[in-house]
C-alpha cells in the first residue's frame, strides 16, 4: 500500500453555525452536509478538506480531554495546518480576537515557526509557516529538541 496523501481530516464539533463562524475565518467553506449522519464536509479554496462531525456533547466541562486535563489518553491531539506567513496568519487571528494559545514557536526544525489557537470546541490547530521576520510582533520563542 502507498499513502500519497491525506484525504481529510475529521474534527468533532458541538454546534456546526459555531464552528464554521470559526473555521471560516480560514477559507473553509460547507460543500455538502451528509443525509443521514451529523457531518459537514467542508474545503477551502486549496483543496484542503475537514470533515465537521457536528455531535460533540460536552461533559468536561469545555476541557479538551486529550490536551487539557492531567490524565493523557491516546488519541490525536492537534492539527497542523501549513500557512505561506506566520506574521500574516497572527494578524488576521488577532485581527479576530483568536487567542493565541502559543507561539510563535520555533522546535528546533530547521525553518518553521508555528501558533497554537483553541477552535471553539478546544480542539488544538497548529498554524506552520517559513521562519520570517517576526520582531514586529514580538519575535520567535525556541524550543530545542532533546533527541
């Protein structure tokens, strides 16, 4: 088997008007919402595709089970979004009053800086980008690998 790529990307959701208020702000838009199951099918103009699987019931009290209580279960724990500038995407998440959650962040790779947000269901989304002049917002923390 060859895995060229990933298809998309399915992301569990309470109120769907909510997150696509949130989600549009990126580009994405609903193409087509399923007949028969609680999914919206979403894409922004490069191709990039999420499945919004709007039937999240909330009982932890708005806590992100896998990123913000003490306990760590398996499961995926963000998303990684590439962007062509960091200082153009922390713009226009200030611009919409989307806390930065960390960042901008540079792990010791080799040309990438990245930013942390919460979508409204506090599900993590990593914003990466080439390493570029940040001082004017502040510059770039770094993180060195300890492999």
């Amino acid at each position: 088997m060859n895995i060229e790529t990933i298809d998309h990307i399915g992301i569990r959701v309470a109120d769907l008007d909510r997150a696509m208020a949130f989600y549009e702000l990126f580009g994405f838009n609903v193409i087509h919402k399923a007949g028969n199951d609680p999914v919206a099918v979403v894409k922004n103009d490069d191709g990039v595709e999420l499945n919004l699987v709007f039937n999240a019931n909330d009982t932890n009290g708005g806590d992100n089970i896998l990123m913000d209580i003490p306990t760590k279960y398996p499961g995926f724990t963000h998303i990684a979004f590439r962007v062509d500038s960091v200082l153009e995407t922390v713009n226009i998440l200030n611009d919409n009053d989307i806390v930065i959650t960390q960042g901008p962040v540079k792990f010791g790779r080799e040309g990438h800086v990245s930013v942390f947000v919460r979508d409204p269901d506090r599900n993590t989304l990593e914003f990466r980008g080439r390493e570029e002049d940040l001082s004017s917002i502040g510059g770039v923390e770094t993180y060195e690998n300890k492999n």
